[in-house]
C-alpha cells in the first residue's frame, strides 16, 4: 500500500458498456507516414478543438485510432521490448473537456486497466487536465454516448461487460521541473508495472510528451536493470572498448 503522505493518489474504478467495440491494437492497419487531417479527420479547424496545442499531432503509423471509423484522439501506440518481453504503453495528451468520451472509448477499446496521471488538474493558474475520473467516489460520470458509463462503485448488471481500470496520480513533479524526491517517483512506476495486467499502460501528463515520457523512460530502464541485461556487453560487442570501466564480477 501506498500512503497518501506520498502525494500518490489511486483511484479503482469500474468501466462498463453494454456493446463495447472491438478492436485488436495489434491488428490495427498501418497508415502512411504523412498524416493527412484533412483527408482522414476533417479540417484542421475541427483537429484543433480536440488538441491543447496543434504542435504536437501523433505519426500517423503509431496513432490510436477510435473505433470502426478510426476516429481522431491525440494519443500514440508506444511498445520496446526488454529482452524476450515487450512493454506497450499509450502516451497521451490529459483529456479536455470535450474529449472526456473519447479518452475513456480509448481506453476500453484497448483493454487499459492502468492510467498513470502524471500532472496535477491545474498547476500555476494553468489547466493542464480536464477531470476524467468520478470524485467524491459515490458519484458517476455519464457521458455523451450511451454506451459507456464511468463509476466508482461495483455494480452487477444481466448484461454488459465490466472492467476495472486503476487510476494513479503523480502529483508532486511540476511542469518543465523535477519530482520533489525521486524515491517517490520510482515508487510511483514499480506500483504501476506491479498492478499493470491487460493492455497498454496509459500514460498521460498535459500534453502527454514531457513527463510521460520520461515515466516510461524510467520504467523501460527499471526493466532493463530487474532482468540484468548485458547492455554493455551488447555495446561492446558492436563497437570495441564502449564505457571504459573494467566489468566487475558480482560478488
């Protein structure tokens, strides 16, 4: 257990849809390099709505399309392998109010069942992220579609599916700074590959680059160290006398 005293928040909730859409991330079809807004998406006017900033649009062979219809959200497939095993990610921006829907169709589409928030809703005046999530708990979202309904409580219904999503929040690494103390940080990602089960952990921070990034830049590193790879060794066996330091045997 993660004490509050940490500025780690977790959130359990239960996502439930009665026709969730079925779609197999690793059957997703490949598009052009070059992404076409106008073509596949509508104007850039309309893009721009669903965007914090129109600088940072995903490569089109790594984007997470939404539904039949490949729908438009600011989010990227992200997968690495460590060794044998492959990490897969979704890195994406904090969900403004009019994509609230679209994060959550995200997510169910994608089996996710760990959101790693890693920015506060407003830092410095400054709205970085919509609230997404039910608070206080007792209460419920209902979005826009009817098919899909946000709730913090276990409910049993004759029909439908139910999934439990794990919602953590980072709260202590400001903007364009540092995480006041990084054992809390690491901390943070061991909590989060430890509960991780199904799909790709989704991460997010404002713009779902900064601090996202370097999240699953820890994690991927973390996973290299837990599995001893002979990263150097690997160095050396490709260029002669990387890292000049002497290999020490364990003792």
């Amino acid at each position: 257990v993660i004490e509050a005293s940490e500025n780690i928040n977790i959130f359990l909730s239960n996502l439930q849809t009665p026709n969730p859409p079925l779609i197999n991330p690793s059957k997703a079809q490949k598009f052009p390099y070059q992404l076409e807004l106008t073509h596949e998406f509508g104007s850039p006017a309309e893009i721009a709505k669903l965007q914090k900033t129109f600088s940072f649009c995903p490569d089109d062979a790594t984007r997470v399309p939404l539904g039949a219809t490949r729908g438009y959200i600011n989010a990227s497939y992200i997968r690495t392998h460590i060794g044998e095993e492959e990490h897969f990610y979704i890195s994406t921006q904090g969900p403004l109010p009019c994509t609230v829907a679209d994060f959550w169709q995200m997510i169910w589409e994608n089996e996710s069942d760990v959101i790693a928030m890693m920015t506060k809703e407003v830092e410095l005046g400054k709205v970085k992220c919509h609230r997404y999530w039910p608070e206080p708990p007792q209460h419920s979202l209902d979005f826009i579609t009817p098919t899909m309904k946000l709730t913090s409580v276990v409910a049993l219904f004759q029909t439908g599916e139910r999934r439990f999503v794990k919602h953590l929040q980072f709260t202590t690494w400001p903007d364009h700074g540092t995480p006041r103390l990084i054992e809390h940080l690491v901390k943070f990602i061991r909590y989060m590959r430890k509960i991780h089960q199904t799909g790709p952990i989704t991460a997010h921070c404002s713009a779902g680059i900064g601090r996202s990034g370097v999240l699953l830049c820890i994690d991927i590193l973390l996973s290299c160290i837990e599995k001893d790879l002979c990263i150097v060794r690997e160095l050396r066996h490709q260029r002669f006398g990387m890292i000049q330091t002497k290999v020490r045997s364990p003792p």
